[in-house]
C-alpha cells in the first residue's frame, strides 16, 4: 500500500486508501470506517457532484493514483457495481474489502473486490462476502451465507444460517431472511419484510411472511471486472 501522512497525526505514516464513487452521504460512513481502521482515505470524484466537505477530494483524472488500494464509496446495489465496473476502467488495479474494526467477523469467513462491512455487523463462520457487496450497519450474517457480487444488505438485517443472495441482490434494513432461503439475481426484499421461502430473480417482496409485491425492471447483471481479468 502506498503511504500517506495526515498533518493530525503529526507527521505519521500512514497507508493510503481510495475511495471511488462518493456522490453518495453514505461515503461519509465509509470514509470514517477507513479511519478507525487506520488509513488515509482520498475521495475520488468520477462523476463531479461529490460532497465538497469529503477528505482529501480530488476529481478523477489521469494523475489519479490508480496504483494505490481502493473501495466504494456507494450503498446501493446497482451503484456498488458500476462503480466496481467504471473504476476497473479508470485504471485501478489494487480492489480492497473494507471491514470496519468494530464488526465481528468469523475468522473462516472470506471477501472479495472492494467489498465494505460497516460498523457493528456480525459476520458468521464460512460465509462469502461477493465482490462489491454492501453489509450495512448492524447487519447480522449467518453461518454458511453466499452473498453475491454487488450485493445490498441494509441496517439491522438478519441473514440466517444458509442463505443464498445472488447478484445485485437489495435486502432493506430490517428484514429477516429464514434459513437456507435462496434469493434470486436482482430481487429487493423490502424493509422488515420475513423471507420465508425462495425469491425468484427481480422479484420485489413485501410484509410477513414476505409476499411478491410486484417484478421490478429487469436489467444487465454485471459482474466483478477484477474477478474476469484474474
């Protein structure tokens, strides 16, 4: 990792991270997960509409450091995967799963590119965080879980022994997800909704028991560029 020095720390080293994709507030939460973590972050504007109060802002440009380890700044699931997508074509090269310091993470469980787990979550043994995947504030994940690429979990959400979330997958905050439940490609399972059975692929589900709420528009699944060039 490169270093970088911060004048509060007095001259201390310290390791650079980029974050990209910040036209979001949610990249104040990453930017301070970053911190308790020990970096410093830089924000990296690829769109121009960037909160002129982030750290260390600077515009996306050909004198980026693109050498230098980098997340997402974004919570969204859509979002997280373009922006994975448009950073690989940015030319970044160093993908780097952020894990809050105050998370509870099982030893067993594994990470891919750019993936971010907030602060307070729990993370349980032998579970797959995919590439770009979200895990928000307080989150509870089992035991076992696949959680796909680009993948959103929001606060409070309760992912039990199991679970199977396939790509760009959005769980609202809130929500329960029963065991060995499989939710298919692009489904959103709305707040404090109960999943009790298998969701099928863009389907928006609501209430408990969770119900078909509606099909929501079916769009082009990305998937992880740094996984493809492996």
């Amino acid at each position: 990792m490169n270093p970088a020095t911060s004048p509060q720390d007095g001259g201390v080293v310290r390791p650079g991270l980029s974050v990209f994709g910040v036209a979001s507030h949610f990249v104040h939460d990453v930017v301070e997960s970053a911190q308790r973590q020990g970096f410093v972050p830089t924000c990296i504007d690829n769109l121009g509409s960037a909160d002129r109060d982030l750290p260390n802002l600077e515009a996306l440009s050909e004198a980026s450091d693109t050498d230098r380890p980098f997340t997402l700044g974004l919570s969204s699931a859509r979002h997280r995967g373009l922006a994975l997508v448009a950073s690989s074509k940015a030319g970044f090269r160093v993908p780097y799963s952020l894990v809050d310091p105050t998370a509870v993470v099982a030893g067993s469980a594994t990470f891919g590119h750019s993936a971010f787990v907030n602060a307070g979550v729990v993370v349980g043994s032998h579970t797959r965080i995919g590439c770009a995947s979200s895990i928000n504030r307080s989150a509870s994940i089992g035991h076992d879980n696949a959680i796909g690429f680009s993948a959103s979990v929001g606060p409070g959400a309760v992912l039990a022994g199991q679970v199977t979330l396939g790509a760009f997958v959005s769980i609202g905050a809130g929500a329960v997800i029963l065991p060995k439940i499989v939710v298919h490609d692009g489904a959103t399972i709305g707040a404090g909704a109960v999943v009790t059975r298998d969701v099928g692929a863009f389907e928006v589900v609501v209430g408990n028991p969770a119900r078909i709420l509606k099909k929501s528009e079916v769009t082009p699944l990305l998937t992880c560029p740094f996984c493809d060039d492996a």
